[in-house]
C-alpha cells in the first residue's frame, strides 16, 4: 500500500514527498527552508483523484487532513500531562 504523496509550491518552487508505506496514521515533517508561508499544497492520496489546497498556507504548523477535507484544519496540539514529583 502506497501512502499519500505531497507536492508543496513554495517560493515558486515545487517538491514532493510521500508517506511511509504501510502507515495507517501519516505524520510527515516537511522541511520548507527559511520560507514562511506555503503557495500551494496538493495530496495524491492512494485510488483517488488529488486535492489541492492555496495559499497562503502557513508554516511551522501541524495540520489534520483527511481525504476529501476542503479546509486545512490546524490540528489539536497533543495532551501533555504534568506531574509534580513524589516527596
């Protein structure tokens, strides 16, 4: 199975990557340079047409997408659990 690929447009330039296969959840870290914003981002996603997304996208962001979503969605920062230390 062959994950979702990426194509970002950043500074008129244009990249890719893809999802590791095998990977039900896809978390990729895409490295974008001393850009600040993305001009476009589009998802192959495996059997289905692609889904593009304009920018300005922000940058230094995690984002939840799912398949066929038609906003980017800034996903919700991980719950962090503080404990004081036993005495």
């Amino acid at each position: 199975m062959v994950g979702p690929i990426l194509h970002l447009k950043v500074e008129g330039r244009t990249g890719a990557d893809k999802a590791a296969q095998g990977q039900r959840r896809h978390v990729m870290h895409i490295g974008v340079g001393k850009a600040t914003t993305i001009d476009e981002l589009q998802i192959r996603w495996p059997g289905s047409a692609a889904q593009t997304f304009k920018g300005p996208i922000a940058v230094d962001q995690t984002y939840d997408v799912r398949e066929g979503d038609t906003v980017l969605k800034i996903a919700a920062p991980p719950a962090v659990r503080i404990k004081q230390a036993a005495r």
